[in-house]
C-alpha cells in the first residue's frame, strides 16, 4: 500500500488549507493510501543559517519532517498563498529539509492543492511552490487543486457544498495510491521517468516544468474562467467579466493574460 504524506503549510488552527489537506487525505485513504496526516507545528525549525548547520546539525523539526518525507512514497501539500507566493515557514522548511543527504525529497510523487477565500484560489503560491520542489527531483502531477471562496465552500460535515468540486477533489484521491506506488518503484510518471544521474536529472526537471506549464495551467485556466466558480451570492466572478468567455467546462482562453494581470493586483486573503 502507497503511503502519502499530507499537511497543510499554515499554522493557523481554524485554517482553510488544513480542512482541504483533512478532506483530500480522507479521500486518498478512502482510493487505497496509507495517509500520514501531519500537523505543520510538529515541524519547529529555526531559520535556515549555514552558521548554525554547521555549528549544530540539522534541527529536529527539519529531521523529523525529512524522516516522514523519506519514509512516504507521495506527497499532498495544501498551501495557503502569502503575497502572491507561498508562506516563509514552506520555504524555510524546503531549505532545511534540502540539506540532508540524501535529500529526501527526490523521486517522491506530489500533489498541490490551495484555498483562499478569494477568486484566484491560492493558485499563484502554487506555481512558486512547484518551482523548489521540480528543482529538488518531486515529480508533481500537472494538475493543481484550487479551492476559491473556501470561506463558504465546506458544509458542517467537513465536506464541499458544491458536488461537482467534491467530486473533482475525490478524482484526484483516487489517483494518488496509483501515483504513490510508481514514485517508490521508480515506475514512469506520465510522460516522465525518475532519472538516473544528474544530467538526467536535469533534463527530467526542465520537461516536468514544461508539462506542467502545458497541462497544469490548461486546468487552472479552466477552473478559473469556470462558470460554477463564482462568489456564493451567485454574481460572476472578476475573471469572467474580464473577457473569459465561459462555455462549459471549456474556456476560450485568448483573454488570460489580461485577466492573469488584472488578477495579480489583487492580494486576496488566505489562511
């Protein structure tokens, strides 16, 4: 059985990304994973300070988070966007973890998921998330899960209200098990294989990155523009009034770049 390990990257209590990464890792337990659910304070770590690594080792927070990294076949991180990026302590936590040999990060299987209580849905702190993890060899799937509007999106029960992004959110649980078992027999990802050497290595992140640009952004696009993504009180959302025109699950798309621009002046909140 695949094991996953999933945590949300805030240190808030009542925050969003952690009821998406609880649900995300019910459903991935529910298609066949083993999910080690974390919580991101068990991973305290000062910040990263060549001084201090070399002085006094790797810190137990950034042990203990490399341990469970290593010992897990996948990974599901929710992460809240801060400032159009991902939150300090993520970095941080990335460059501490990137110090141990070997890294633990490399061939692991990723999936991102966000949620803000904006339009956007936390997903420009996921393409600066990606850029870290390709780098450090996590072969993460193309597809991004965005959650926009999660201040009202989650029933009582835990659950999303809205069925067809349940569903979607389940769809991808059910990949995550399939995807966990390929990254620990170094099986092929999709149209990328776990490289052997360094160069190969290299070349595997520049392809990762530009599937992930082909194939991601074709997703995000479409749940952006999509006609189900609107504000609760049922008025169109700032991306479709931008020149988006909304066909289905199908987008034209030739407006993106002036609605992308309009969108990253506006720092929404998420938590």
């Amino acid at each position: 059985m695949p094991k996953v390990l999933a945590f949300a990257a805030s240190l808030r209590r009542a925050s969003w990304n952690r009821k998406l990464v609880q649900l995300a890792a019910d459903l991935a337990r529910q298609g066949g994973a083993e999910v080690d659910l974390a919580d991101f304070r068990e991973f305290d770590m000062p910040l990263y300070d060549a001084d201090a690594q070399a002085a006094s080792g790797i810190p137990g927070g950034a042990e203990e988070l490399g341990r469970r990294i290593g010992a897990a076949d996948g990974l599901m991180i929710a992460c809240p966007e801060y400032n159009f990026s991902m939150p300090g302590t993520l970095k941080n936590a990335i460059d501490w973890v990137s110090r141990i040999r070997p890294v633990p990060l490399r061939g692991k299987s990723g999936f991102l998921l966000a949620a803000s209580n904006g339009q956007v849905g936390g997903i420009r702190g996921l393409w600066q998330l990606r850029i870290p993890l390709e780098g450090l060899g996590v072969l993460l799937h193309p597809d991004m899960y965005t959650l926009p509007w999660a201040d009202k999106a989650f029933g009582p029960d835990g659950r999303l209200l809205e069925q067809e992004r349940q569903d979607r959110l389940s769809a991808m649980g059910a990949r995550l098990p399939q995807r966990g078992a390929e990254a620990r027999g170094g099986m092929r990802m999709g149209t990328v294989t776990l490289p052997k050497s360094r160069s190969a290595c290299r070349r595997s992140i520049r392809w990762t990155s530009v599937l992930s640009v082909a194939l991601g952004s074709t997703w995000t696009i479409g749940n952006l523009a999509h006609p189900r993504n609107r504000r609760p009180n049922g008025s169109a959302r700032a991306a479709s009034s931008a020149g988006s025109s909304e066909r289905g699950r199908g987008t034209d798309c030739s407006d993106w770049g002036s609605t992308c621009g309009r969108l990253s002046q506006r720092n929404e909140p998420t938590r």
